[in-house]
C-alpha cells in the first residue's frame, strides 16, 4: 500500500490526488490570469507602436541578438540547475531546461519568483522534493549572489558620477554589501553542516548538499556568471535597439547597478515591468534622455526573456500533465 502511494501520480484525476498537483495547477492558472490582467491594463501601447514606427530597419539587428540570447540564458540556468540537483537525482539537460521553463510559469505571481521551485519540483522524483526546495532556494541564491557581486562595484561607480547622491545610497550600499557576503558564507558552509547533520528531518532537505564539492560551488557560481552576463548584454542591445547609447563605462556602471536594485527591491513578478522600466530609467537615464526608450528597453527585456519563457513553461507543464496520465 505504501509503495502504491509513493507511485501515486500527481497529475491523477482520481480523488486522491496529491497536494503537489493542486499547487502546481494553482500556480499555473494563477500566473496566466494574472498575466492576462496586466496585459490588459497595460497603458504604454501607443508609445511602444510610436516608438516601433520610428526605429531605423538597422536597429533590428540588436533585437535579433536579443532573440538570438534568450535560449543561452535558459541554457545557462539549465546547465546551473542540473549541476545543483546532480548529486541528488541525475537529470538531463533536456529536463533541466524543462524544468526552469516550468519554474517561469509558476512563479510569475509570487513574491521574488519564489513559486519557481514549484515548477522545478515536477521533474524530480517525489522522494526528492524536499530536497528539492532547498536546491532552487540556493539555484536562486547563486545568481542573487553574482548581481550582488557585481552590482555593488557597478552601483558604486555609477553614484560616483553622481556625487549628490553618494551619501543617499550609502546606508543601501553597506547593507546589500552585508546580505552578498552573507550569502557567499551561506552558499559556501551549507555543504559542510548538511554532512555534519544528524537530524533525519532536517537532512531530508539538505542532504542534496552533502556531497558538494568546493570546486563544485565555484562552478555553479560561474555559470550564474555567465548568465548574468548574457542578460547583461541582451539588457545593452535592448537598449541600442531603442536608439539609447551608452558608453561602455556608462554600461558597465549603469546596467550592473540597475540589476542590483531590480534584484534586491521586494516584488512580484507581474509587477516586474513597472518596477524595471522606473530603474532602467533612473539609471540609464543619467546617461541619455532618451526616457522613452529606456523604459520601453527595461519592459521589454523582461517581455522576451520573462513572458516567452512562462509561455513556454505553461506548455511544458501540460505536456508533462498528459504524460504523467
């Protein structure tokens, strides 16, 4: 009966179906409706087709490498999660990059993208799920890491530019300073305290990590690093698509800083636009007075590399669902 039970498949119609399948479904339709919401309420569609009408055919090119970056990003985050989840359940890159566009399309309503894991948690064993959870809080953990990294570096040069505001951002500074390295510390030493464990219910979610080699955890962190430089670098050709030009010391101060603080400001995912497209404009736009076109660049990135990737999450999630039938 036991055995019958784990095997019980949670995409079952039957009346026993598992908690797990109620919160994926719910996130899943959760995120769509929310998604239609916002699309529908949207107000800068007349600026977006005005803006679109006066682009030069010779702009397109950047929005073609922008296109041409979005599958490297999903890879680059698949390559990360099948080397975090590796020592727990063997997964192929085929899941892996199932698994991350399936966390796009259930974490599109919850707070800092938190509903990802669930998304994620489908395509790993059930005896593993717990485990699980702990994985995609450090998948994320990892990439926060790096933008902190290398946000802090750029933040600190771009208020620089800025001397009146040096003094404002300070207090913001020291403390994000605080988190990064408390989070390196917490990246580093979790390995070492899941060996060390010896409470059952606890090792359930970190015994993923027992195994976890130093030059492992370095590894995960380099590719986090490489995605966020693919995205770095979709963001500035965004933005050349939208006729604003920086130059690359304006770059690499401005767009580092703007992900720092589009990371570290509390949000949902669904307000992301909003809340990209101010930043890109607070920042970018010291740069250039193209307003319009930085904030249609920070809205739109998050169009191709957000909205396209829970699109085809949603569909991966109901593939998955008739196959598990």
């Amino acid at each position: 009966m036991k055995l019958s039970l784990e095997k019980l498949q949670y995409f079952s119609k039957s009346e026993k179906n598992s908690l797990f399948k109620i919160i994926v479904w719910v996130f899943m339709f959760g995120s769509v409706f929310y998604l239609g919401y916002k699309l529908f309420t949207f107000n800068g569609y007349s600026s977006l087709l005005d803006e679109w009408k006066s682009l030069p055919p010779k702009h397109f090119y950047w929005l073609g490498l922008v296109f041409l970056l979005m599958p490297l990003n999903w890879l680059s985050e698949s390559i990360k999660w099948k080397l975090i989840v590796s020592e727990t359940q063997p997964l192929s890159l085929k899941n892996a990059v199932k698994s991350v566009l399936a966390g796009f399309s259930t974490g599109f309503f919850t707070p800092n993208r938190m509903g990802d894991m669930v998304g994620r948690l489908v395509f790993l064993e059930s005896s593993n799920r717990k485990t699980g959870v702990t994985l995609s809080l450090m998948s994320s953990l990892t990439q926060n890491i790096i933008i902190a990294l290398c946000g802090i570096p750029g933040a600190i040069l771009f208020f620089t530019f800025q001397q009146s505001e040096v003094l404002k951002l300070n207090n913001y500074l020291i403390i994000t300073s605080i988190i990064a390295v408390v989070m390196i510390v917490l990246f580093l030493l979790v390995p070492k305290l899941a060996g060390r464990n010896k409470n059952a219910a606890v090792n359930e979610y970190i015994k993923g990590f027992a195994n976890y080699s130093l030059s492992k955890s370095f590894l995960i962190l380099f590719v986090s690093l490489i995605r966020f430089v693919i995205f770095s670098i979709q963001f500035y050709a965004m933005l050349r698509f939208f006729g604003v030009h920086l130059l690359p010391g304006q770059a690499i101060a401005a767009i580092p800083a703007n992900y720092l603080f589009v990371t570290f400001t509390p949000s949902l995912a669904f307000t992301e636009p909003a809340i990209r497209g101010s930043y890109a404009v607070f920042f970018i736009g010291q740069f250039s007075s193209h307003t319009v076109g930085i904030a249609l660049a920070g809205i739109g990135l998050w169009v191709i590399n957000y909205l396209i990737s829970m699109f085809l999450g949603f569909i991966v999630l109901l593939k998955q669902t008739k196959k598990e039938k």
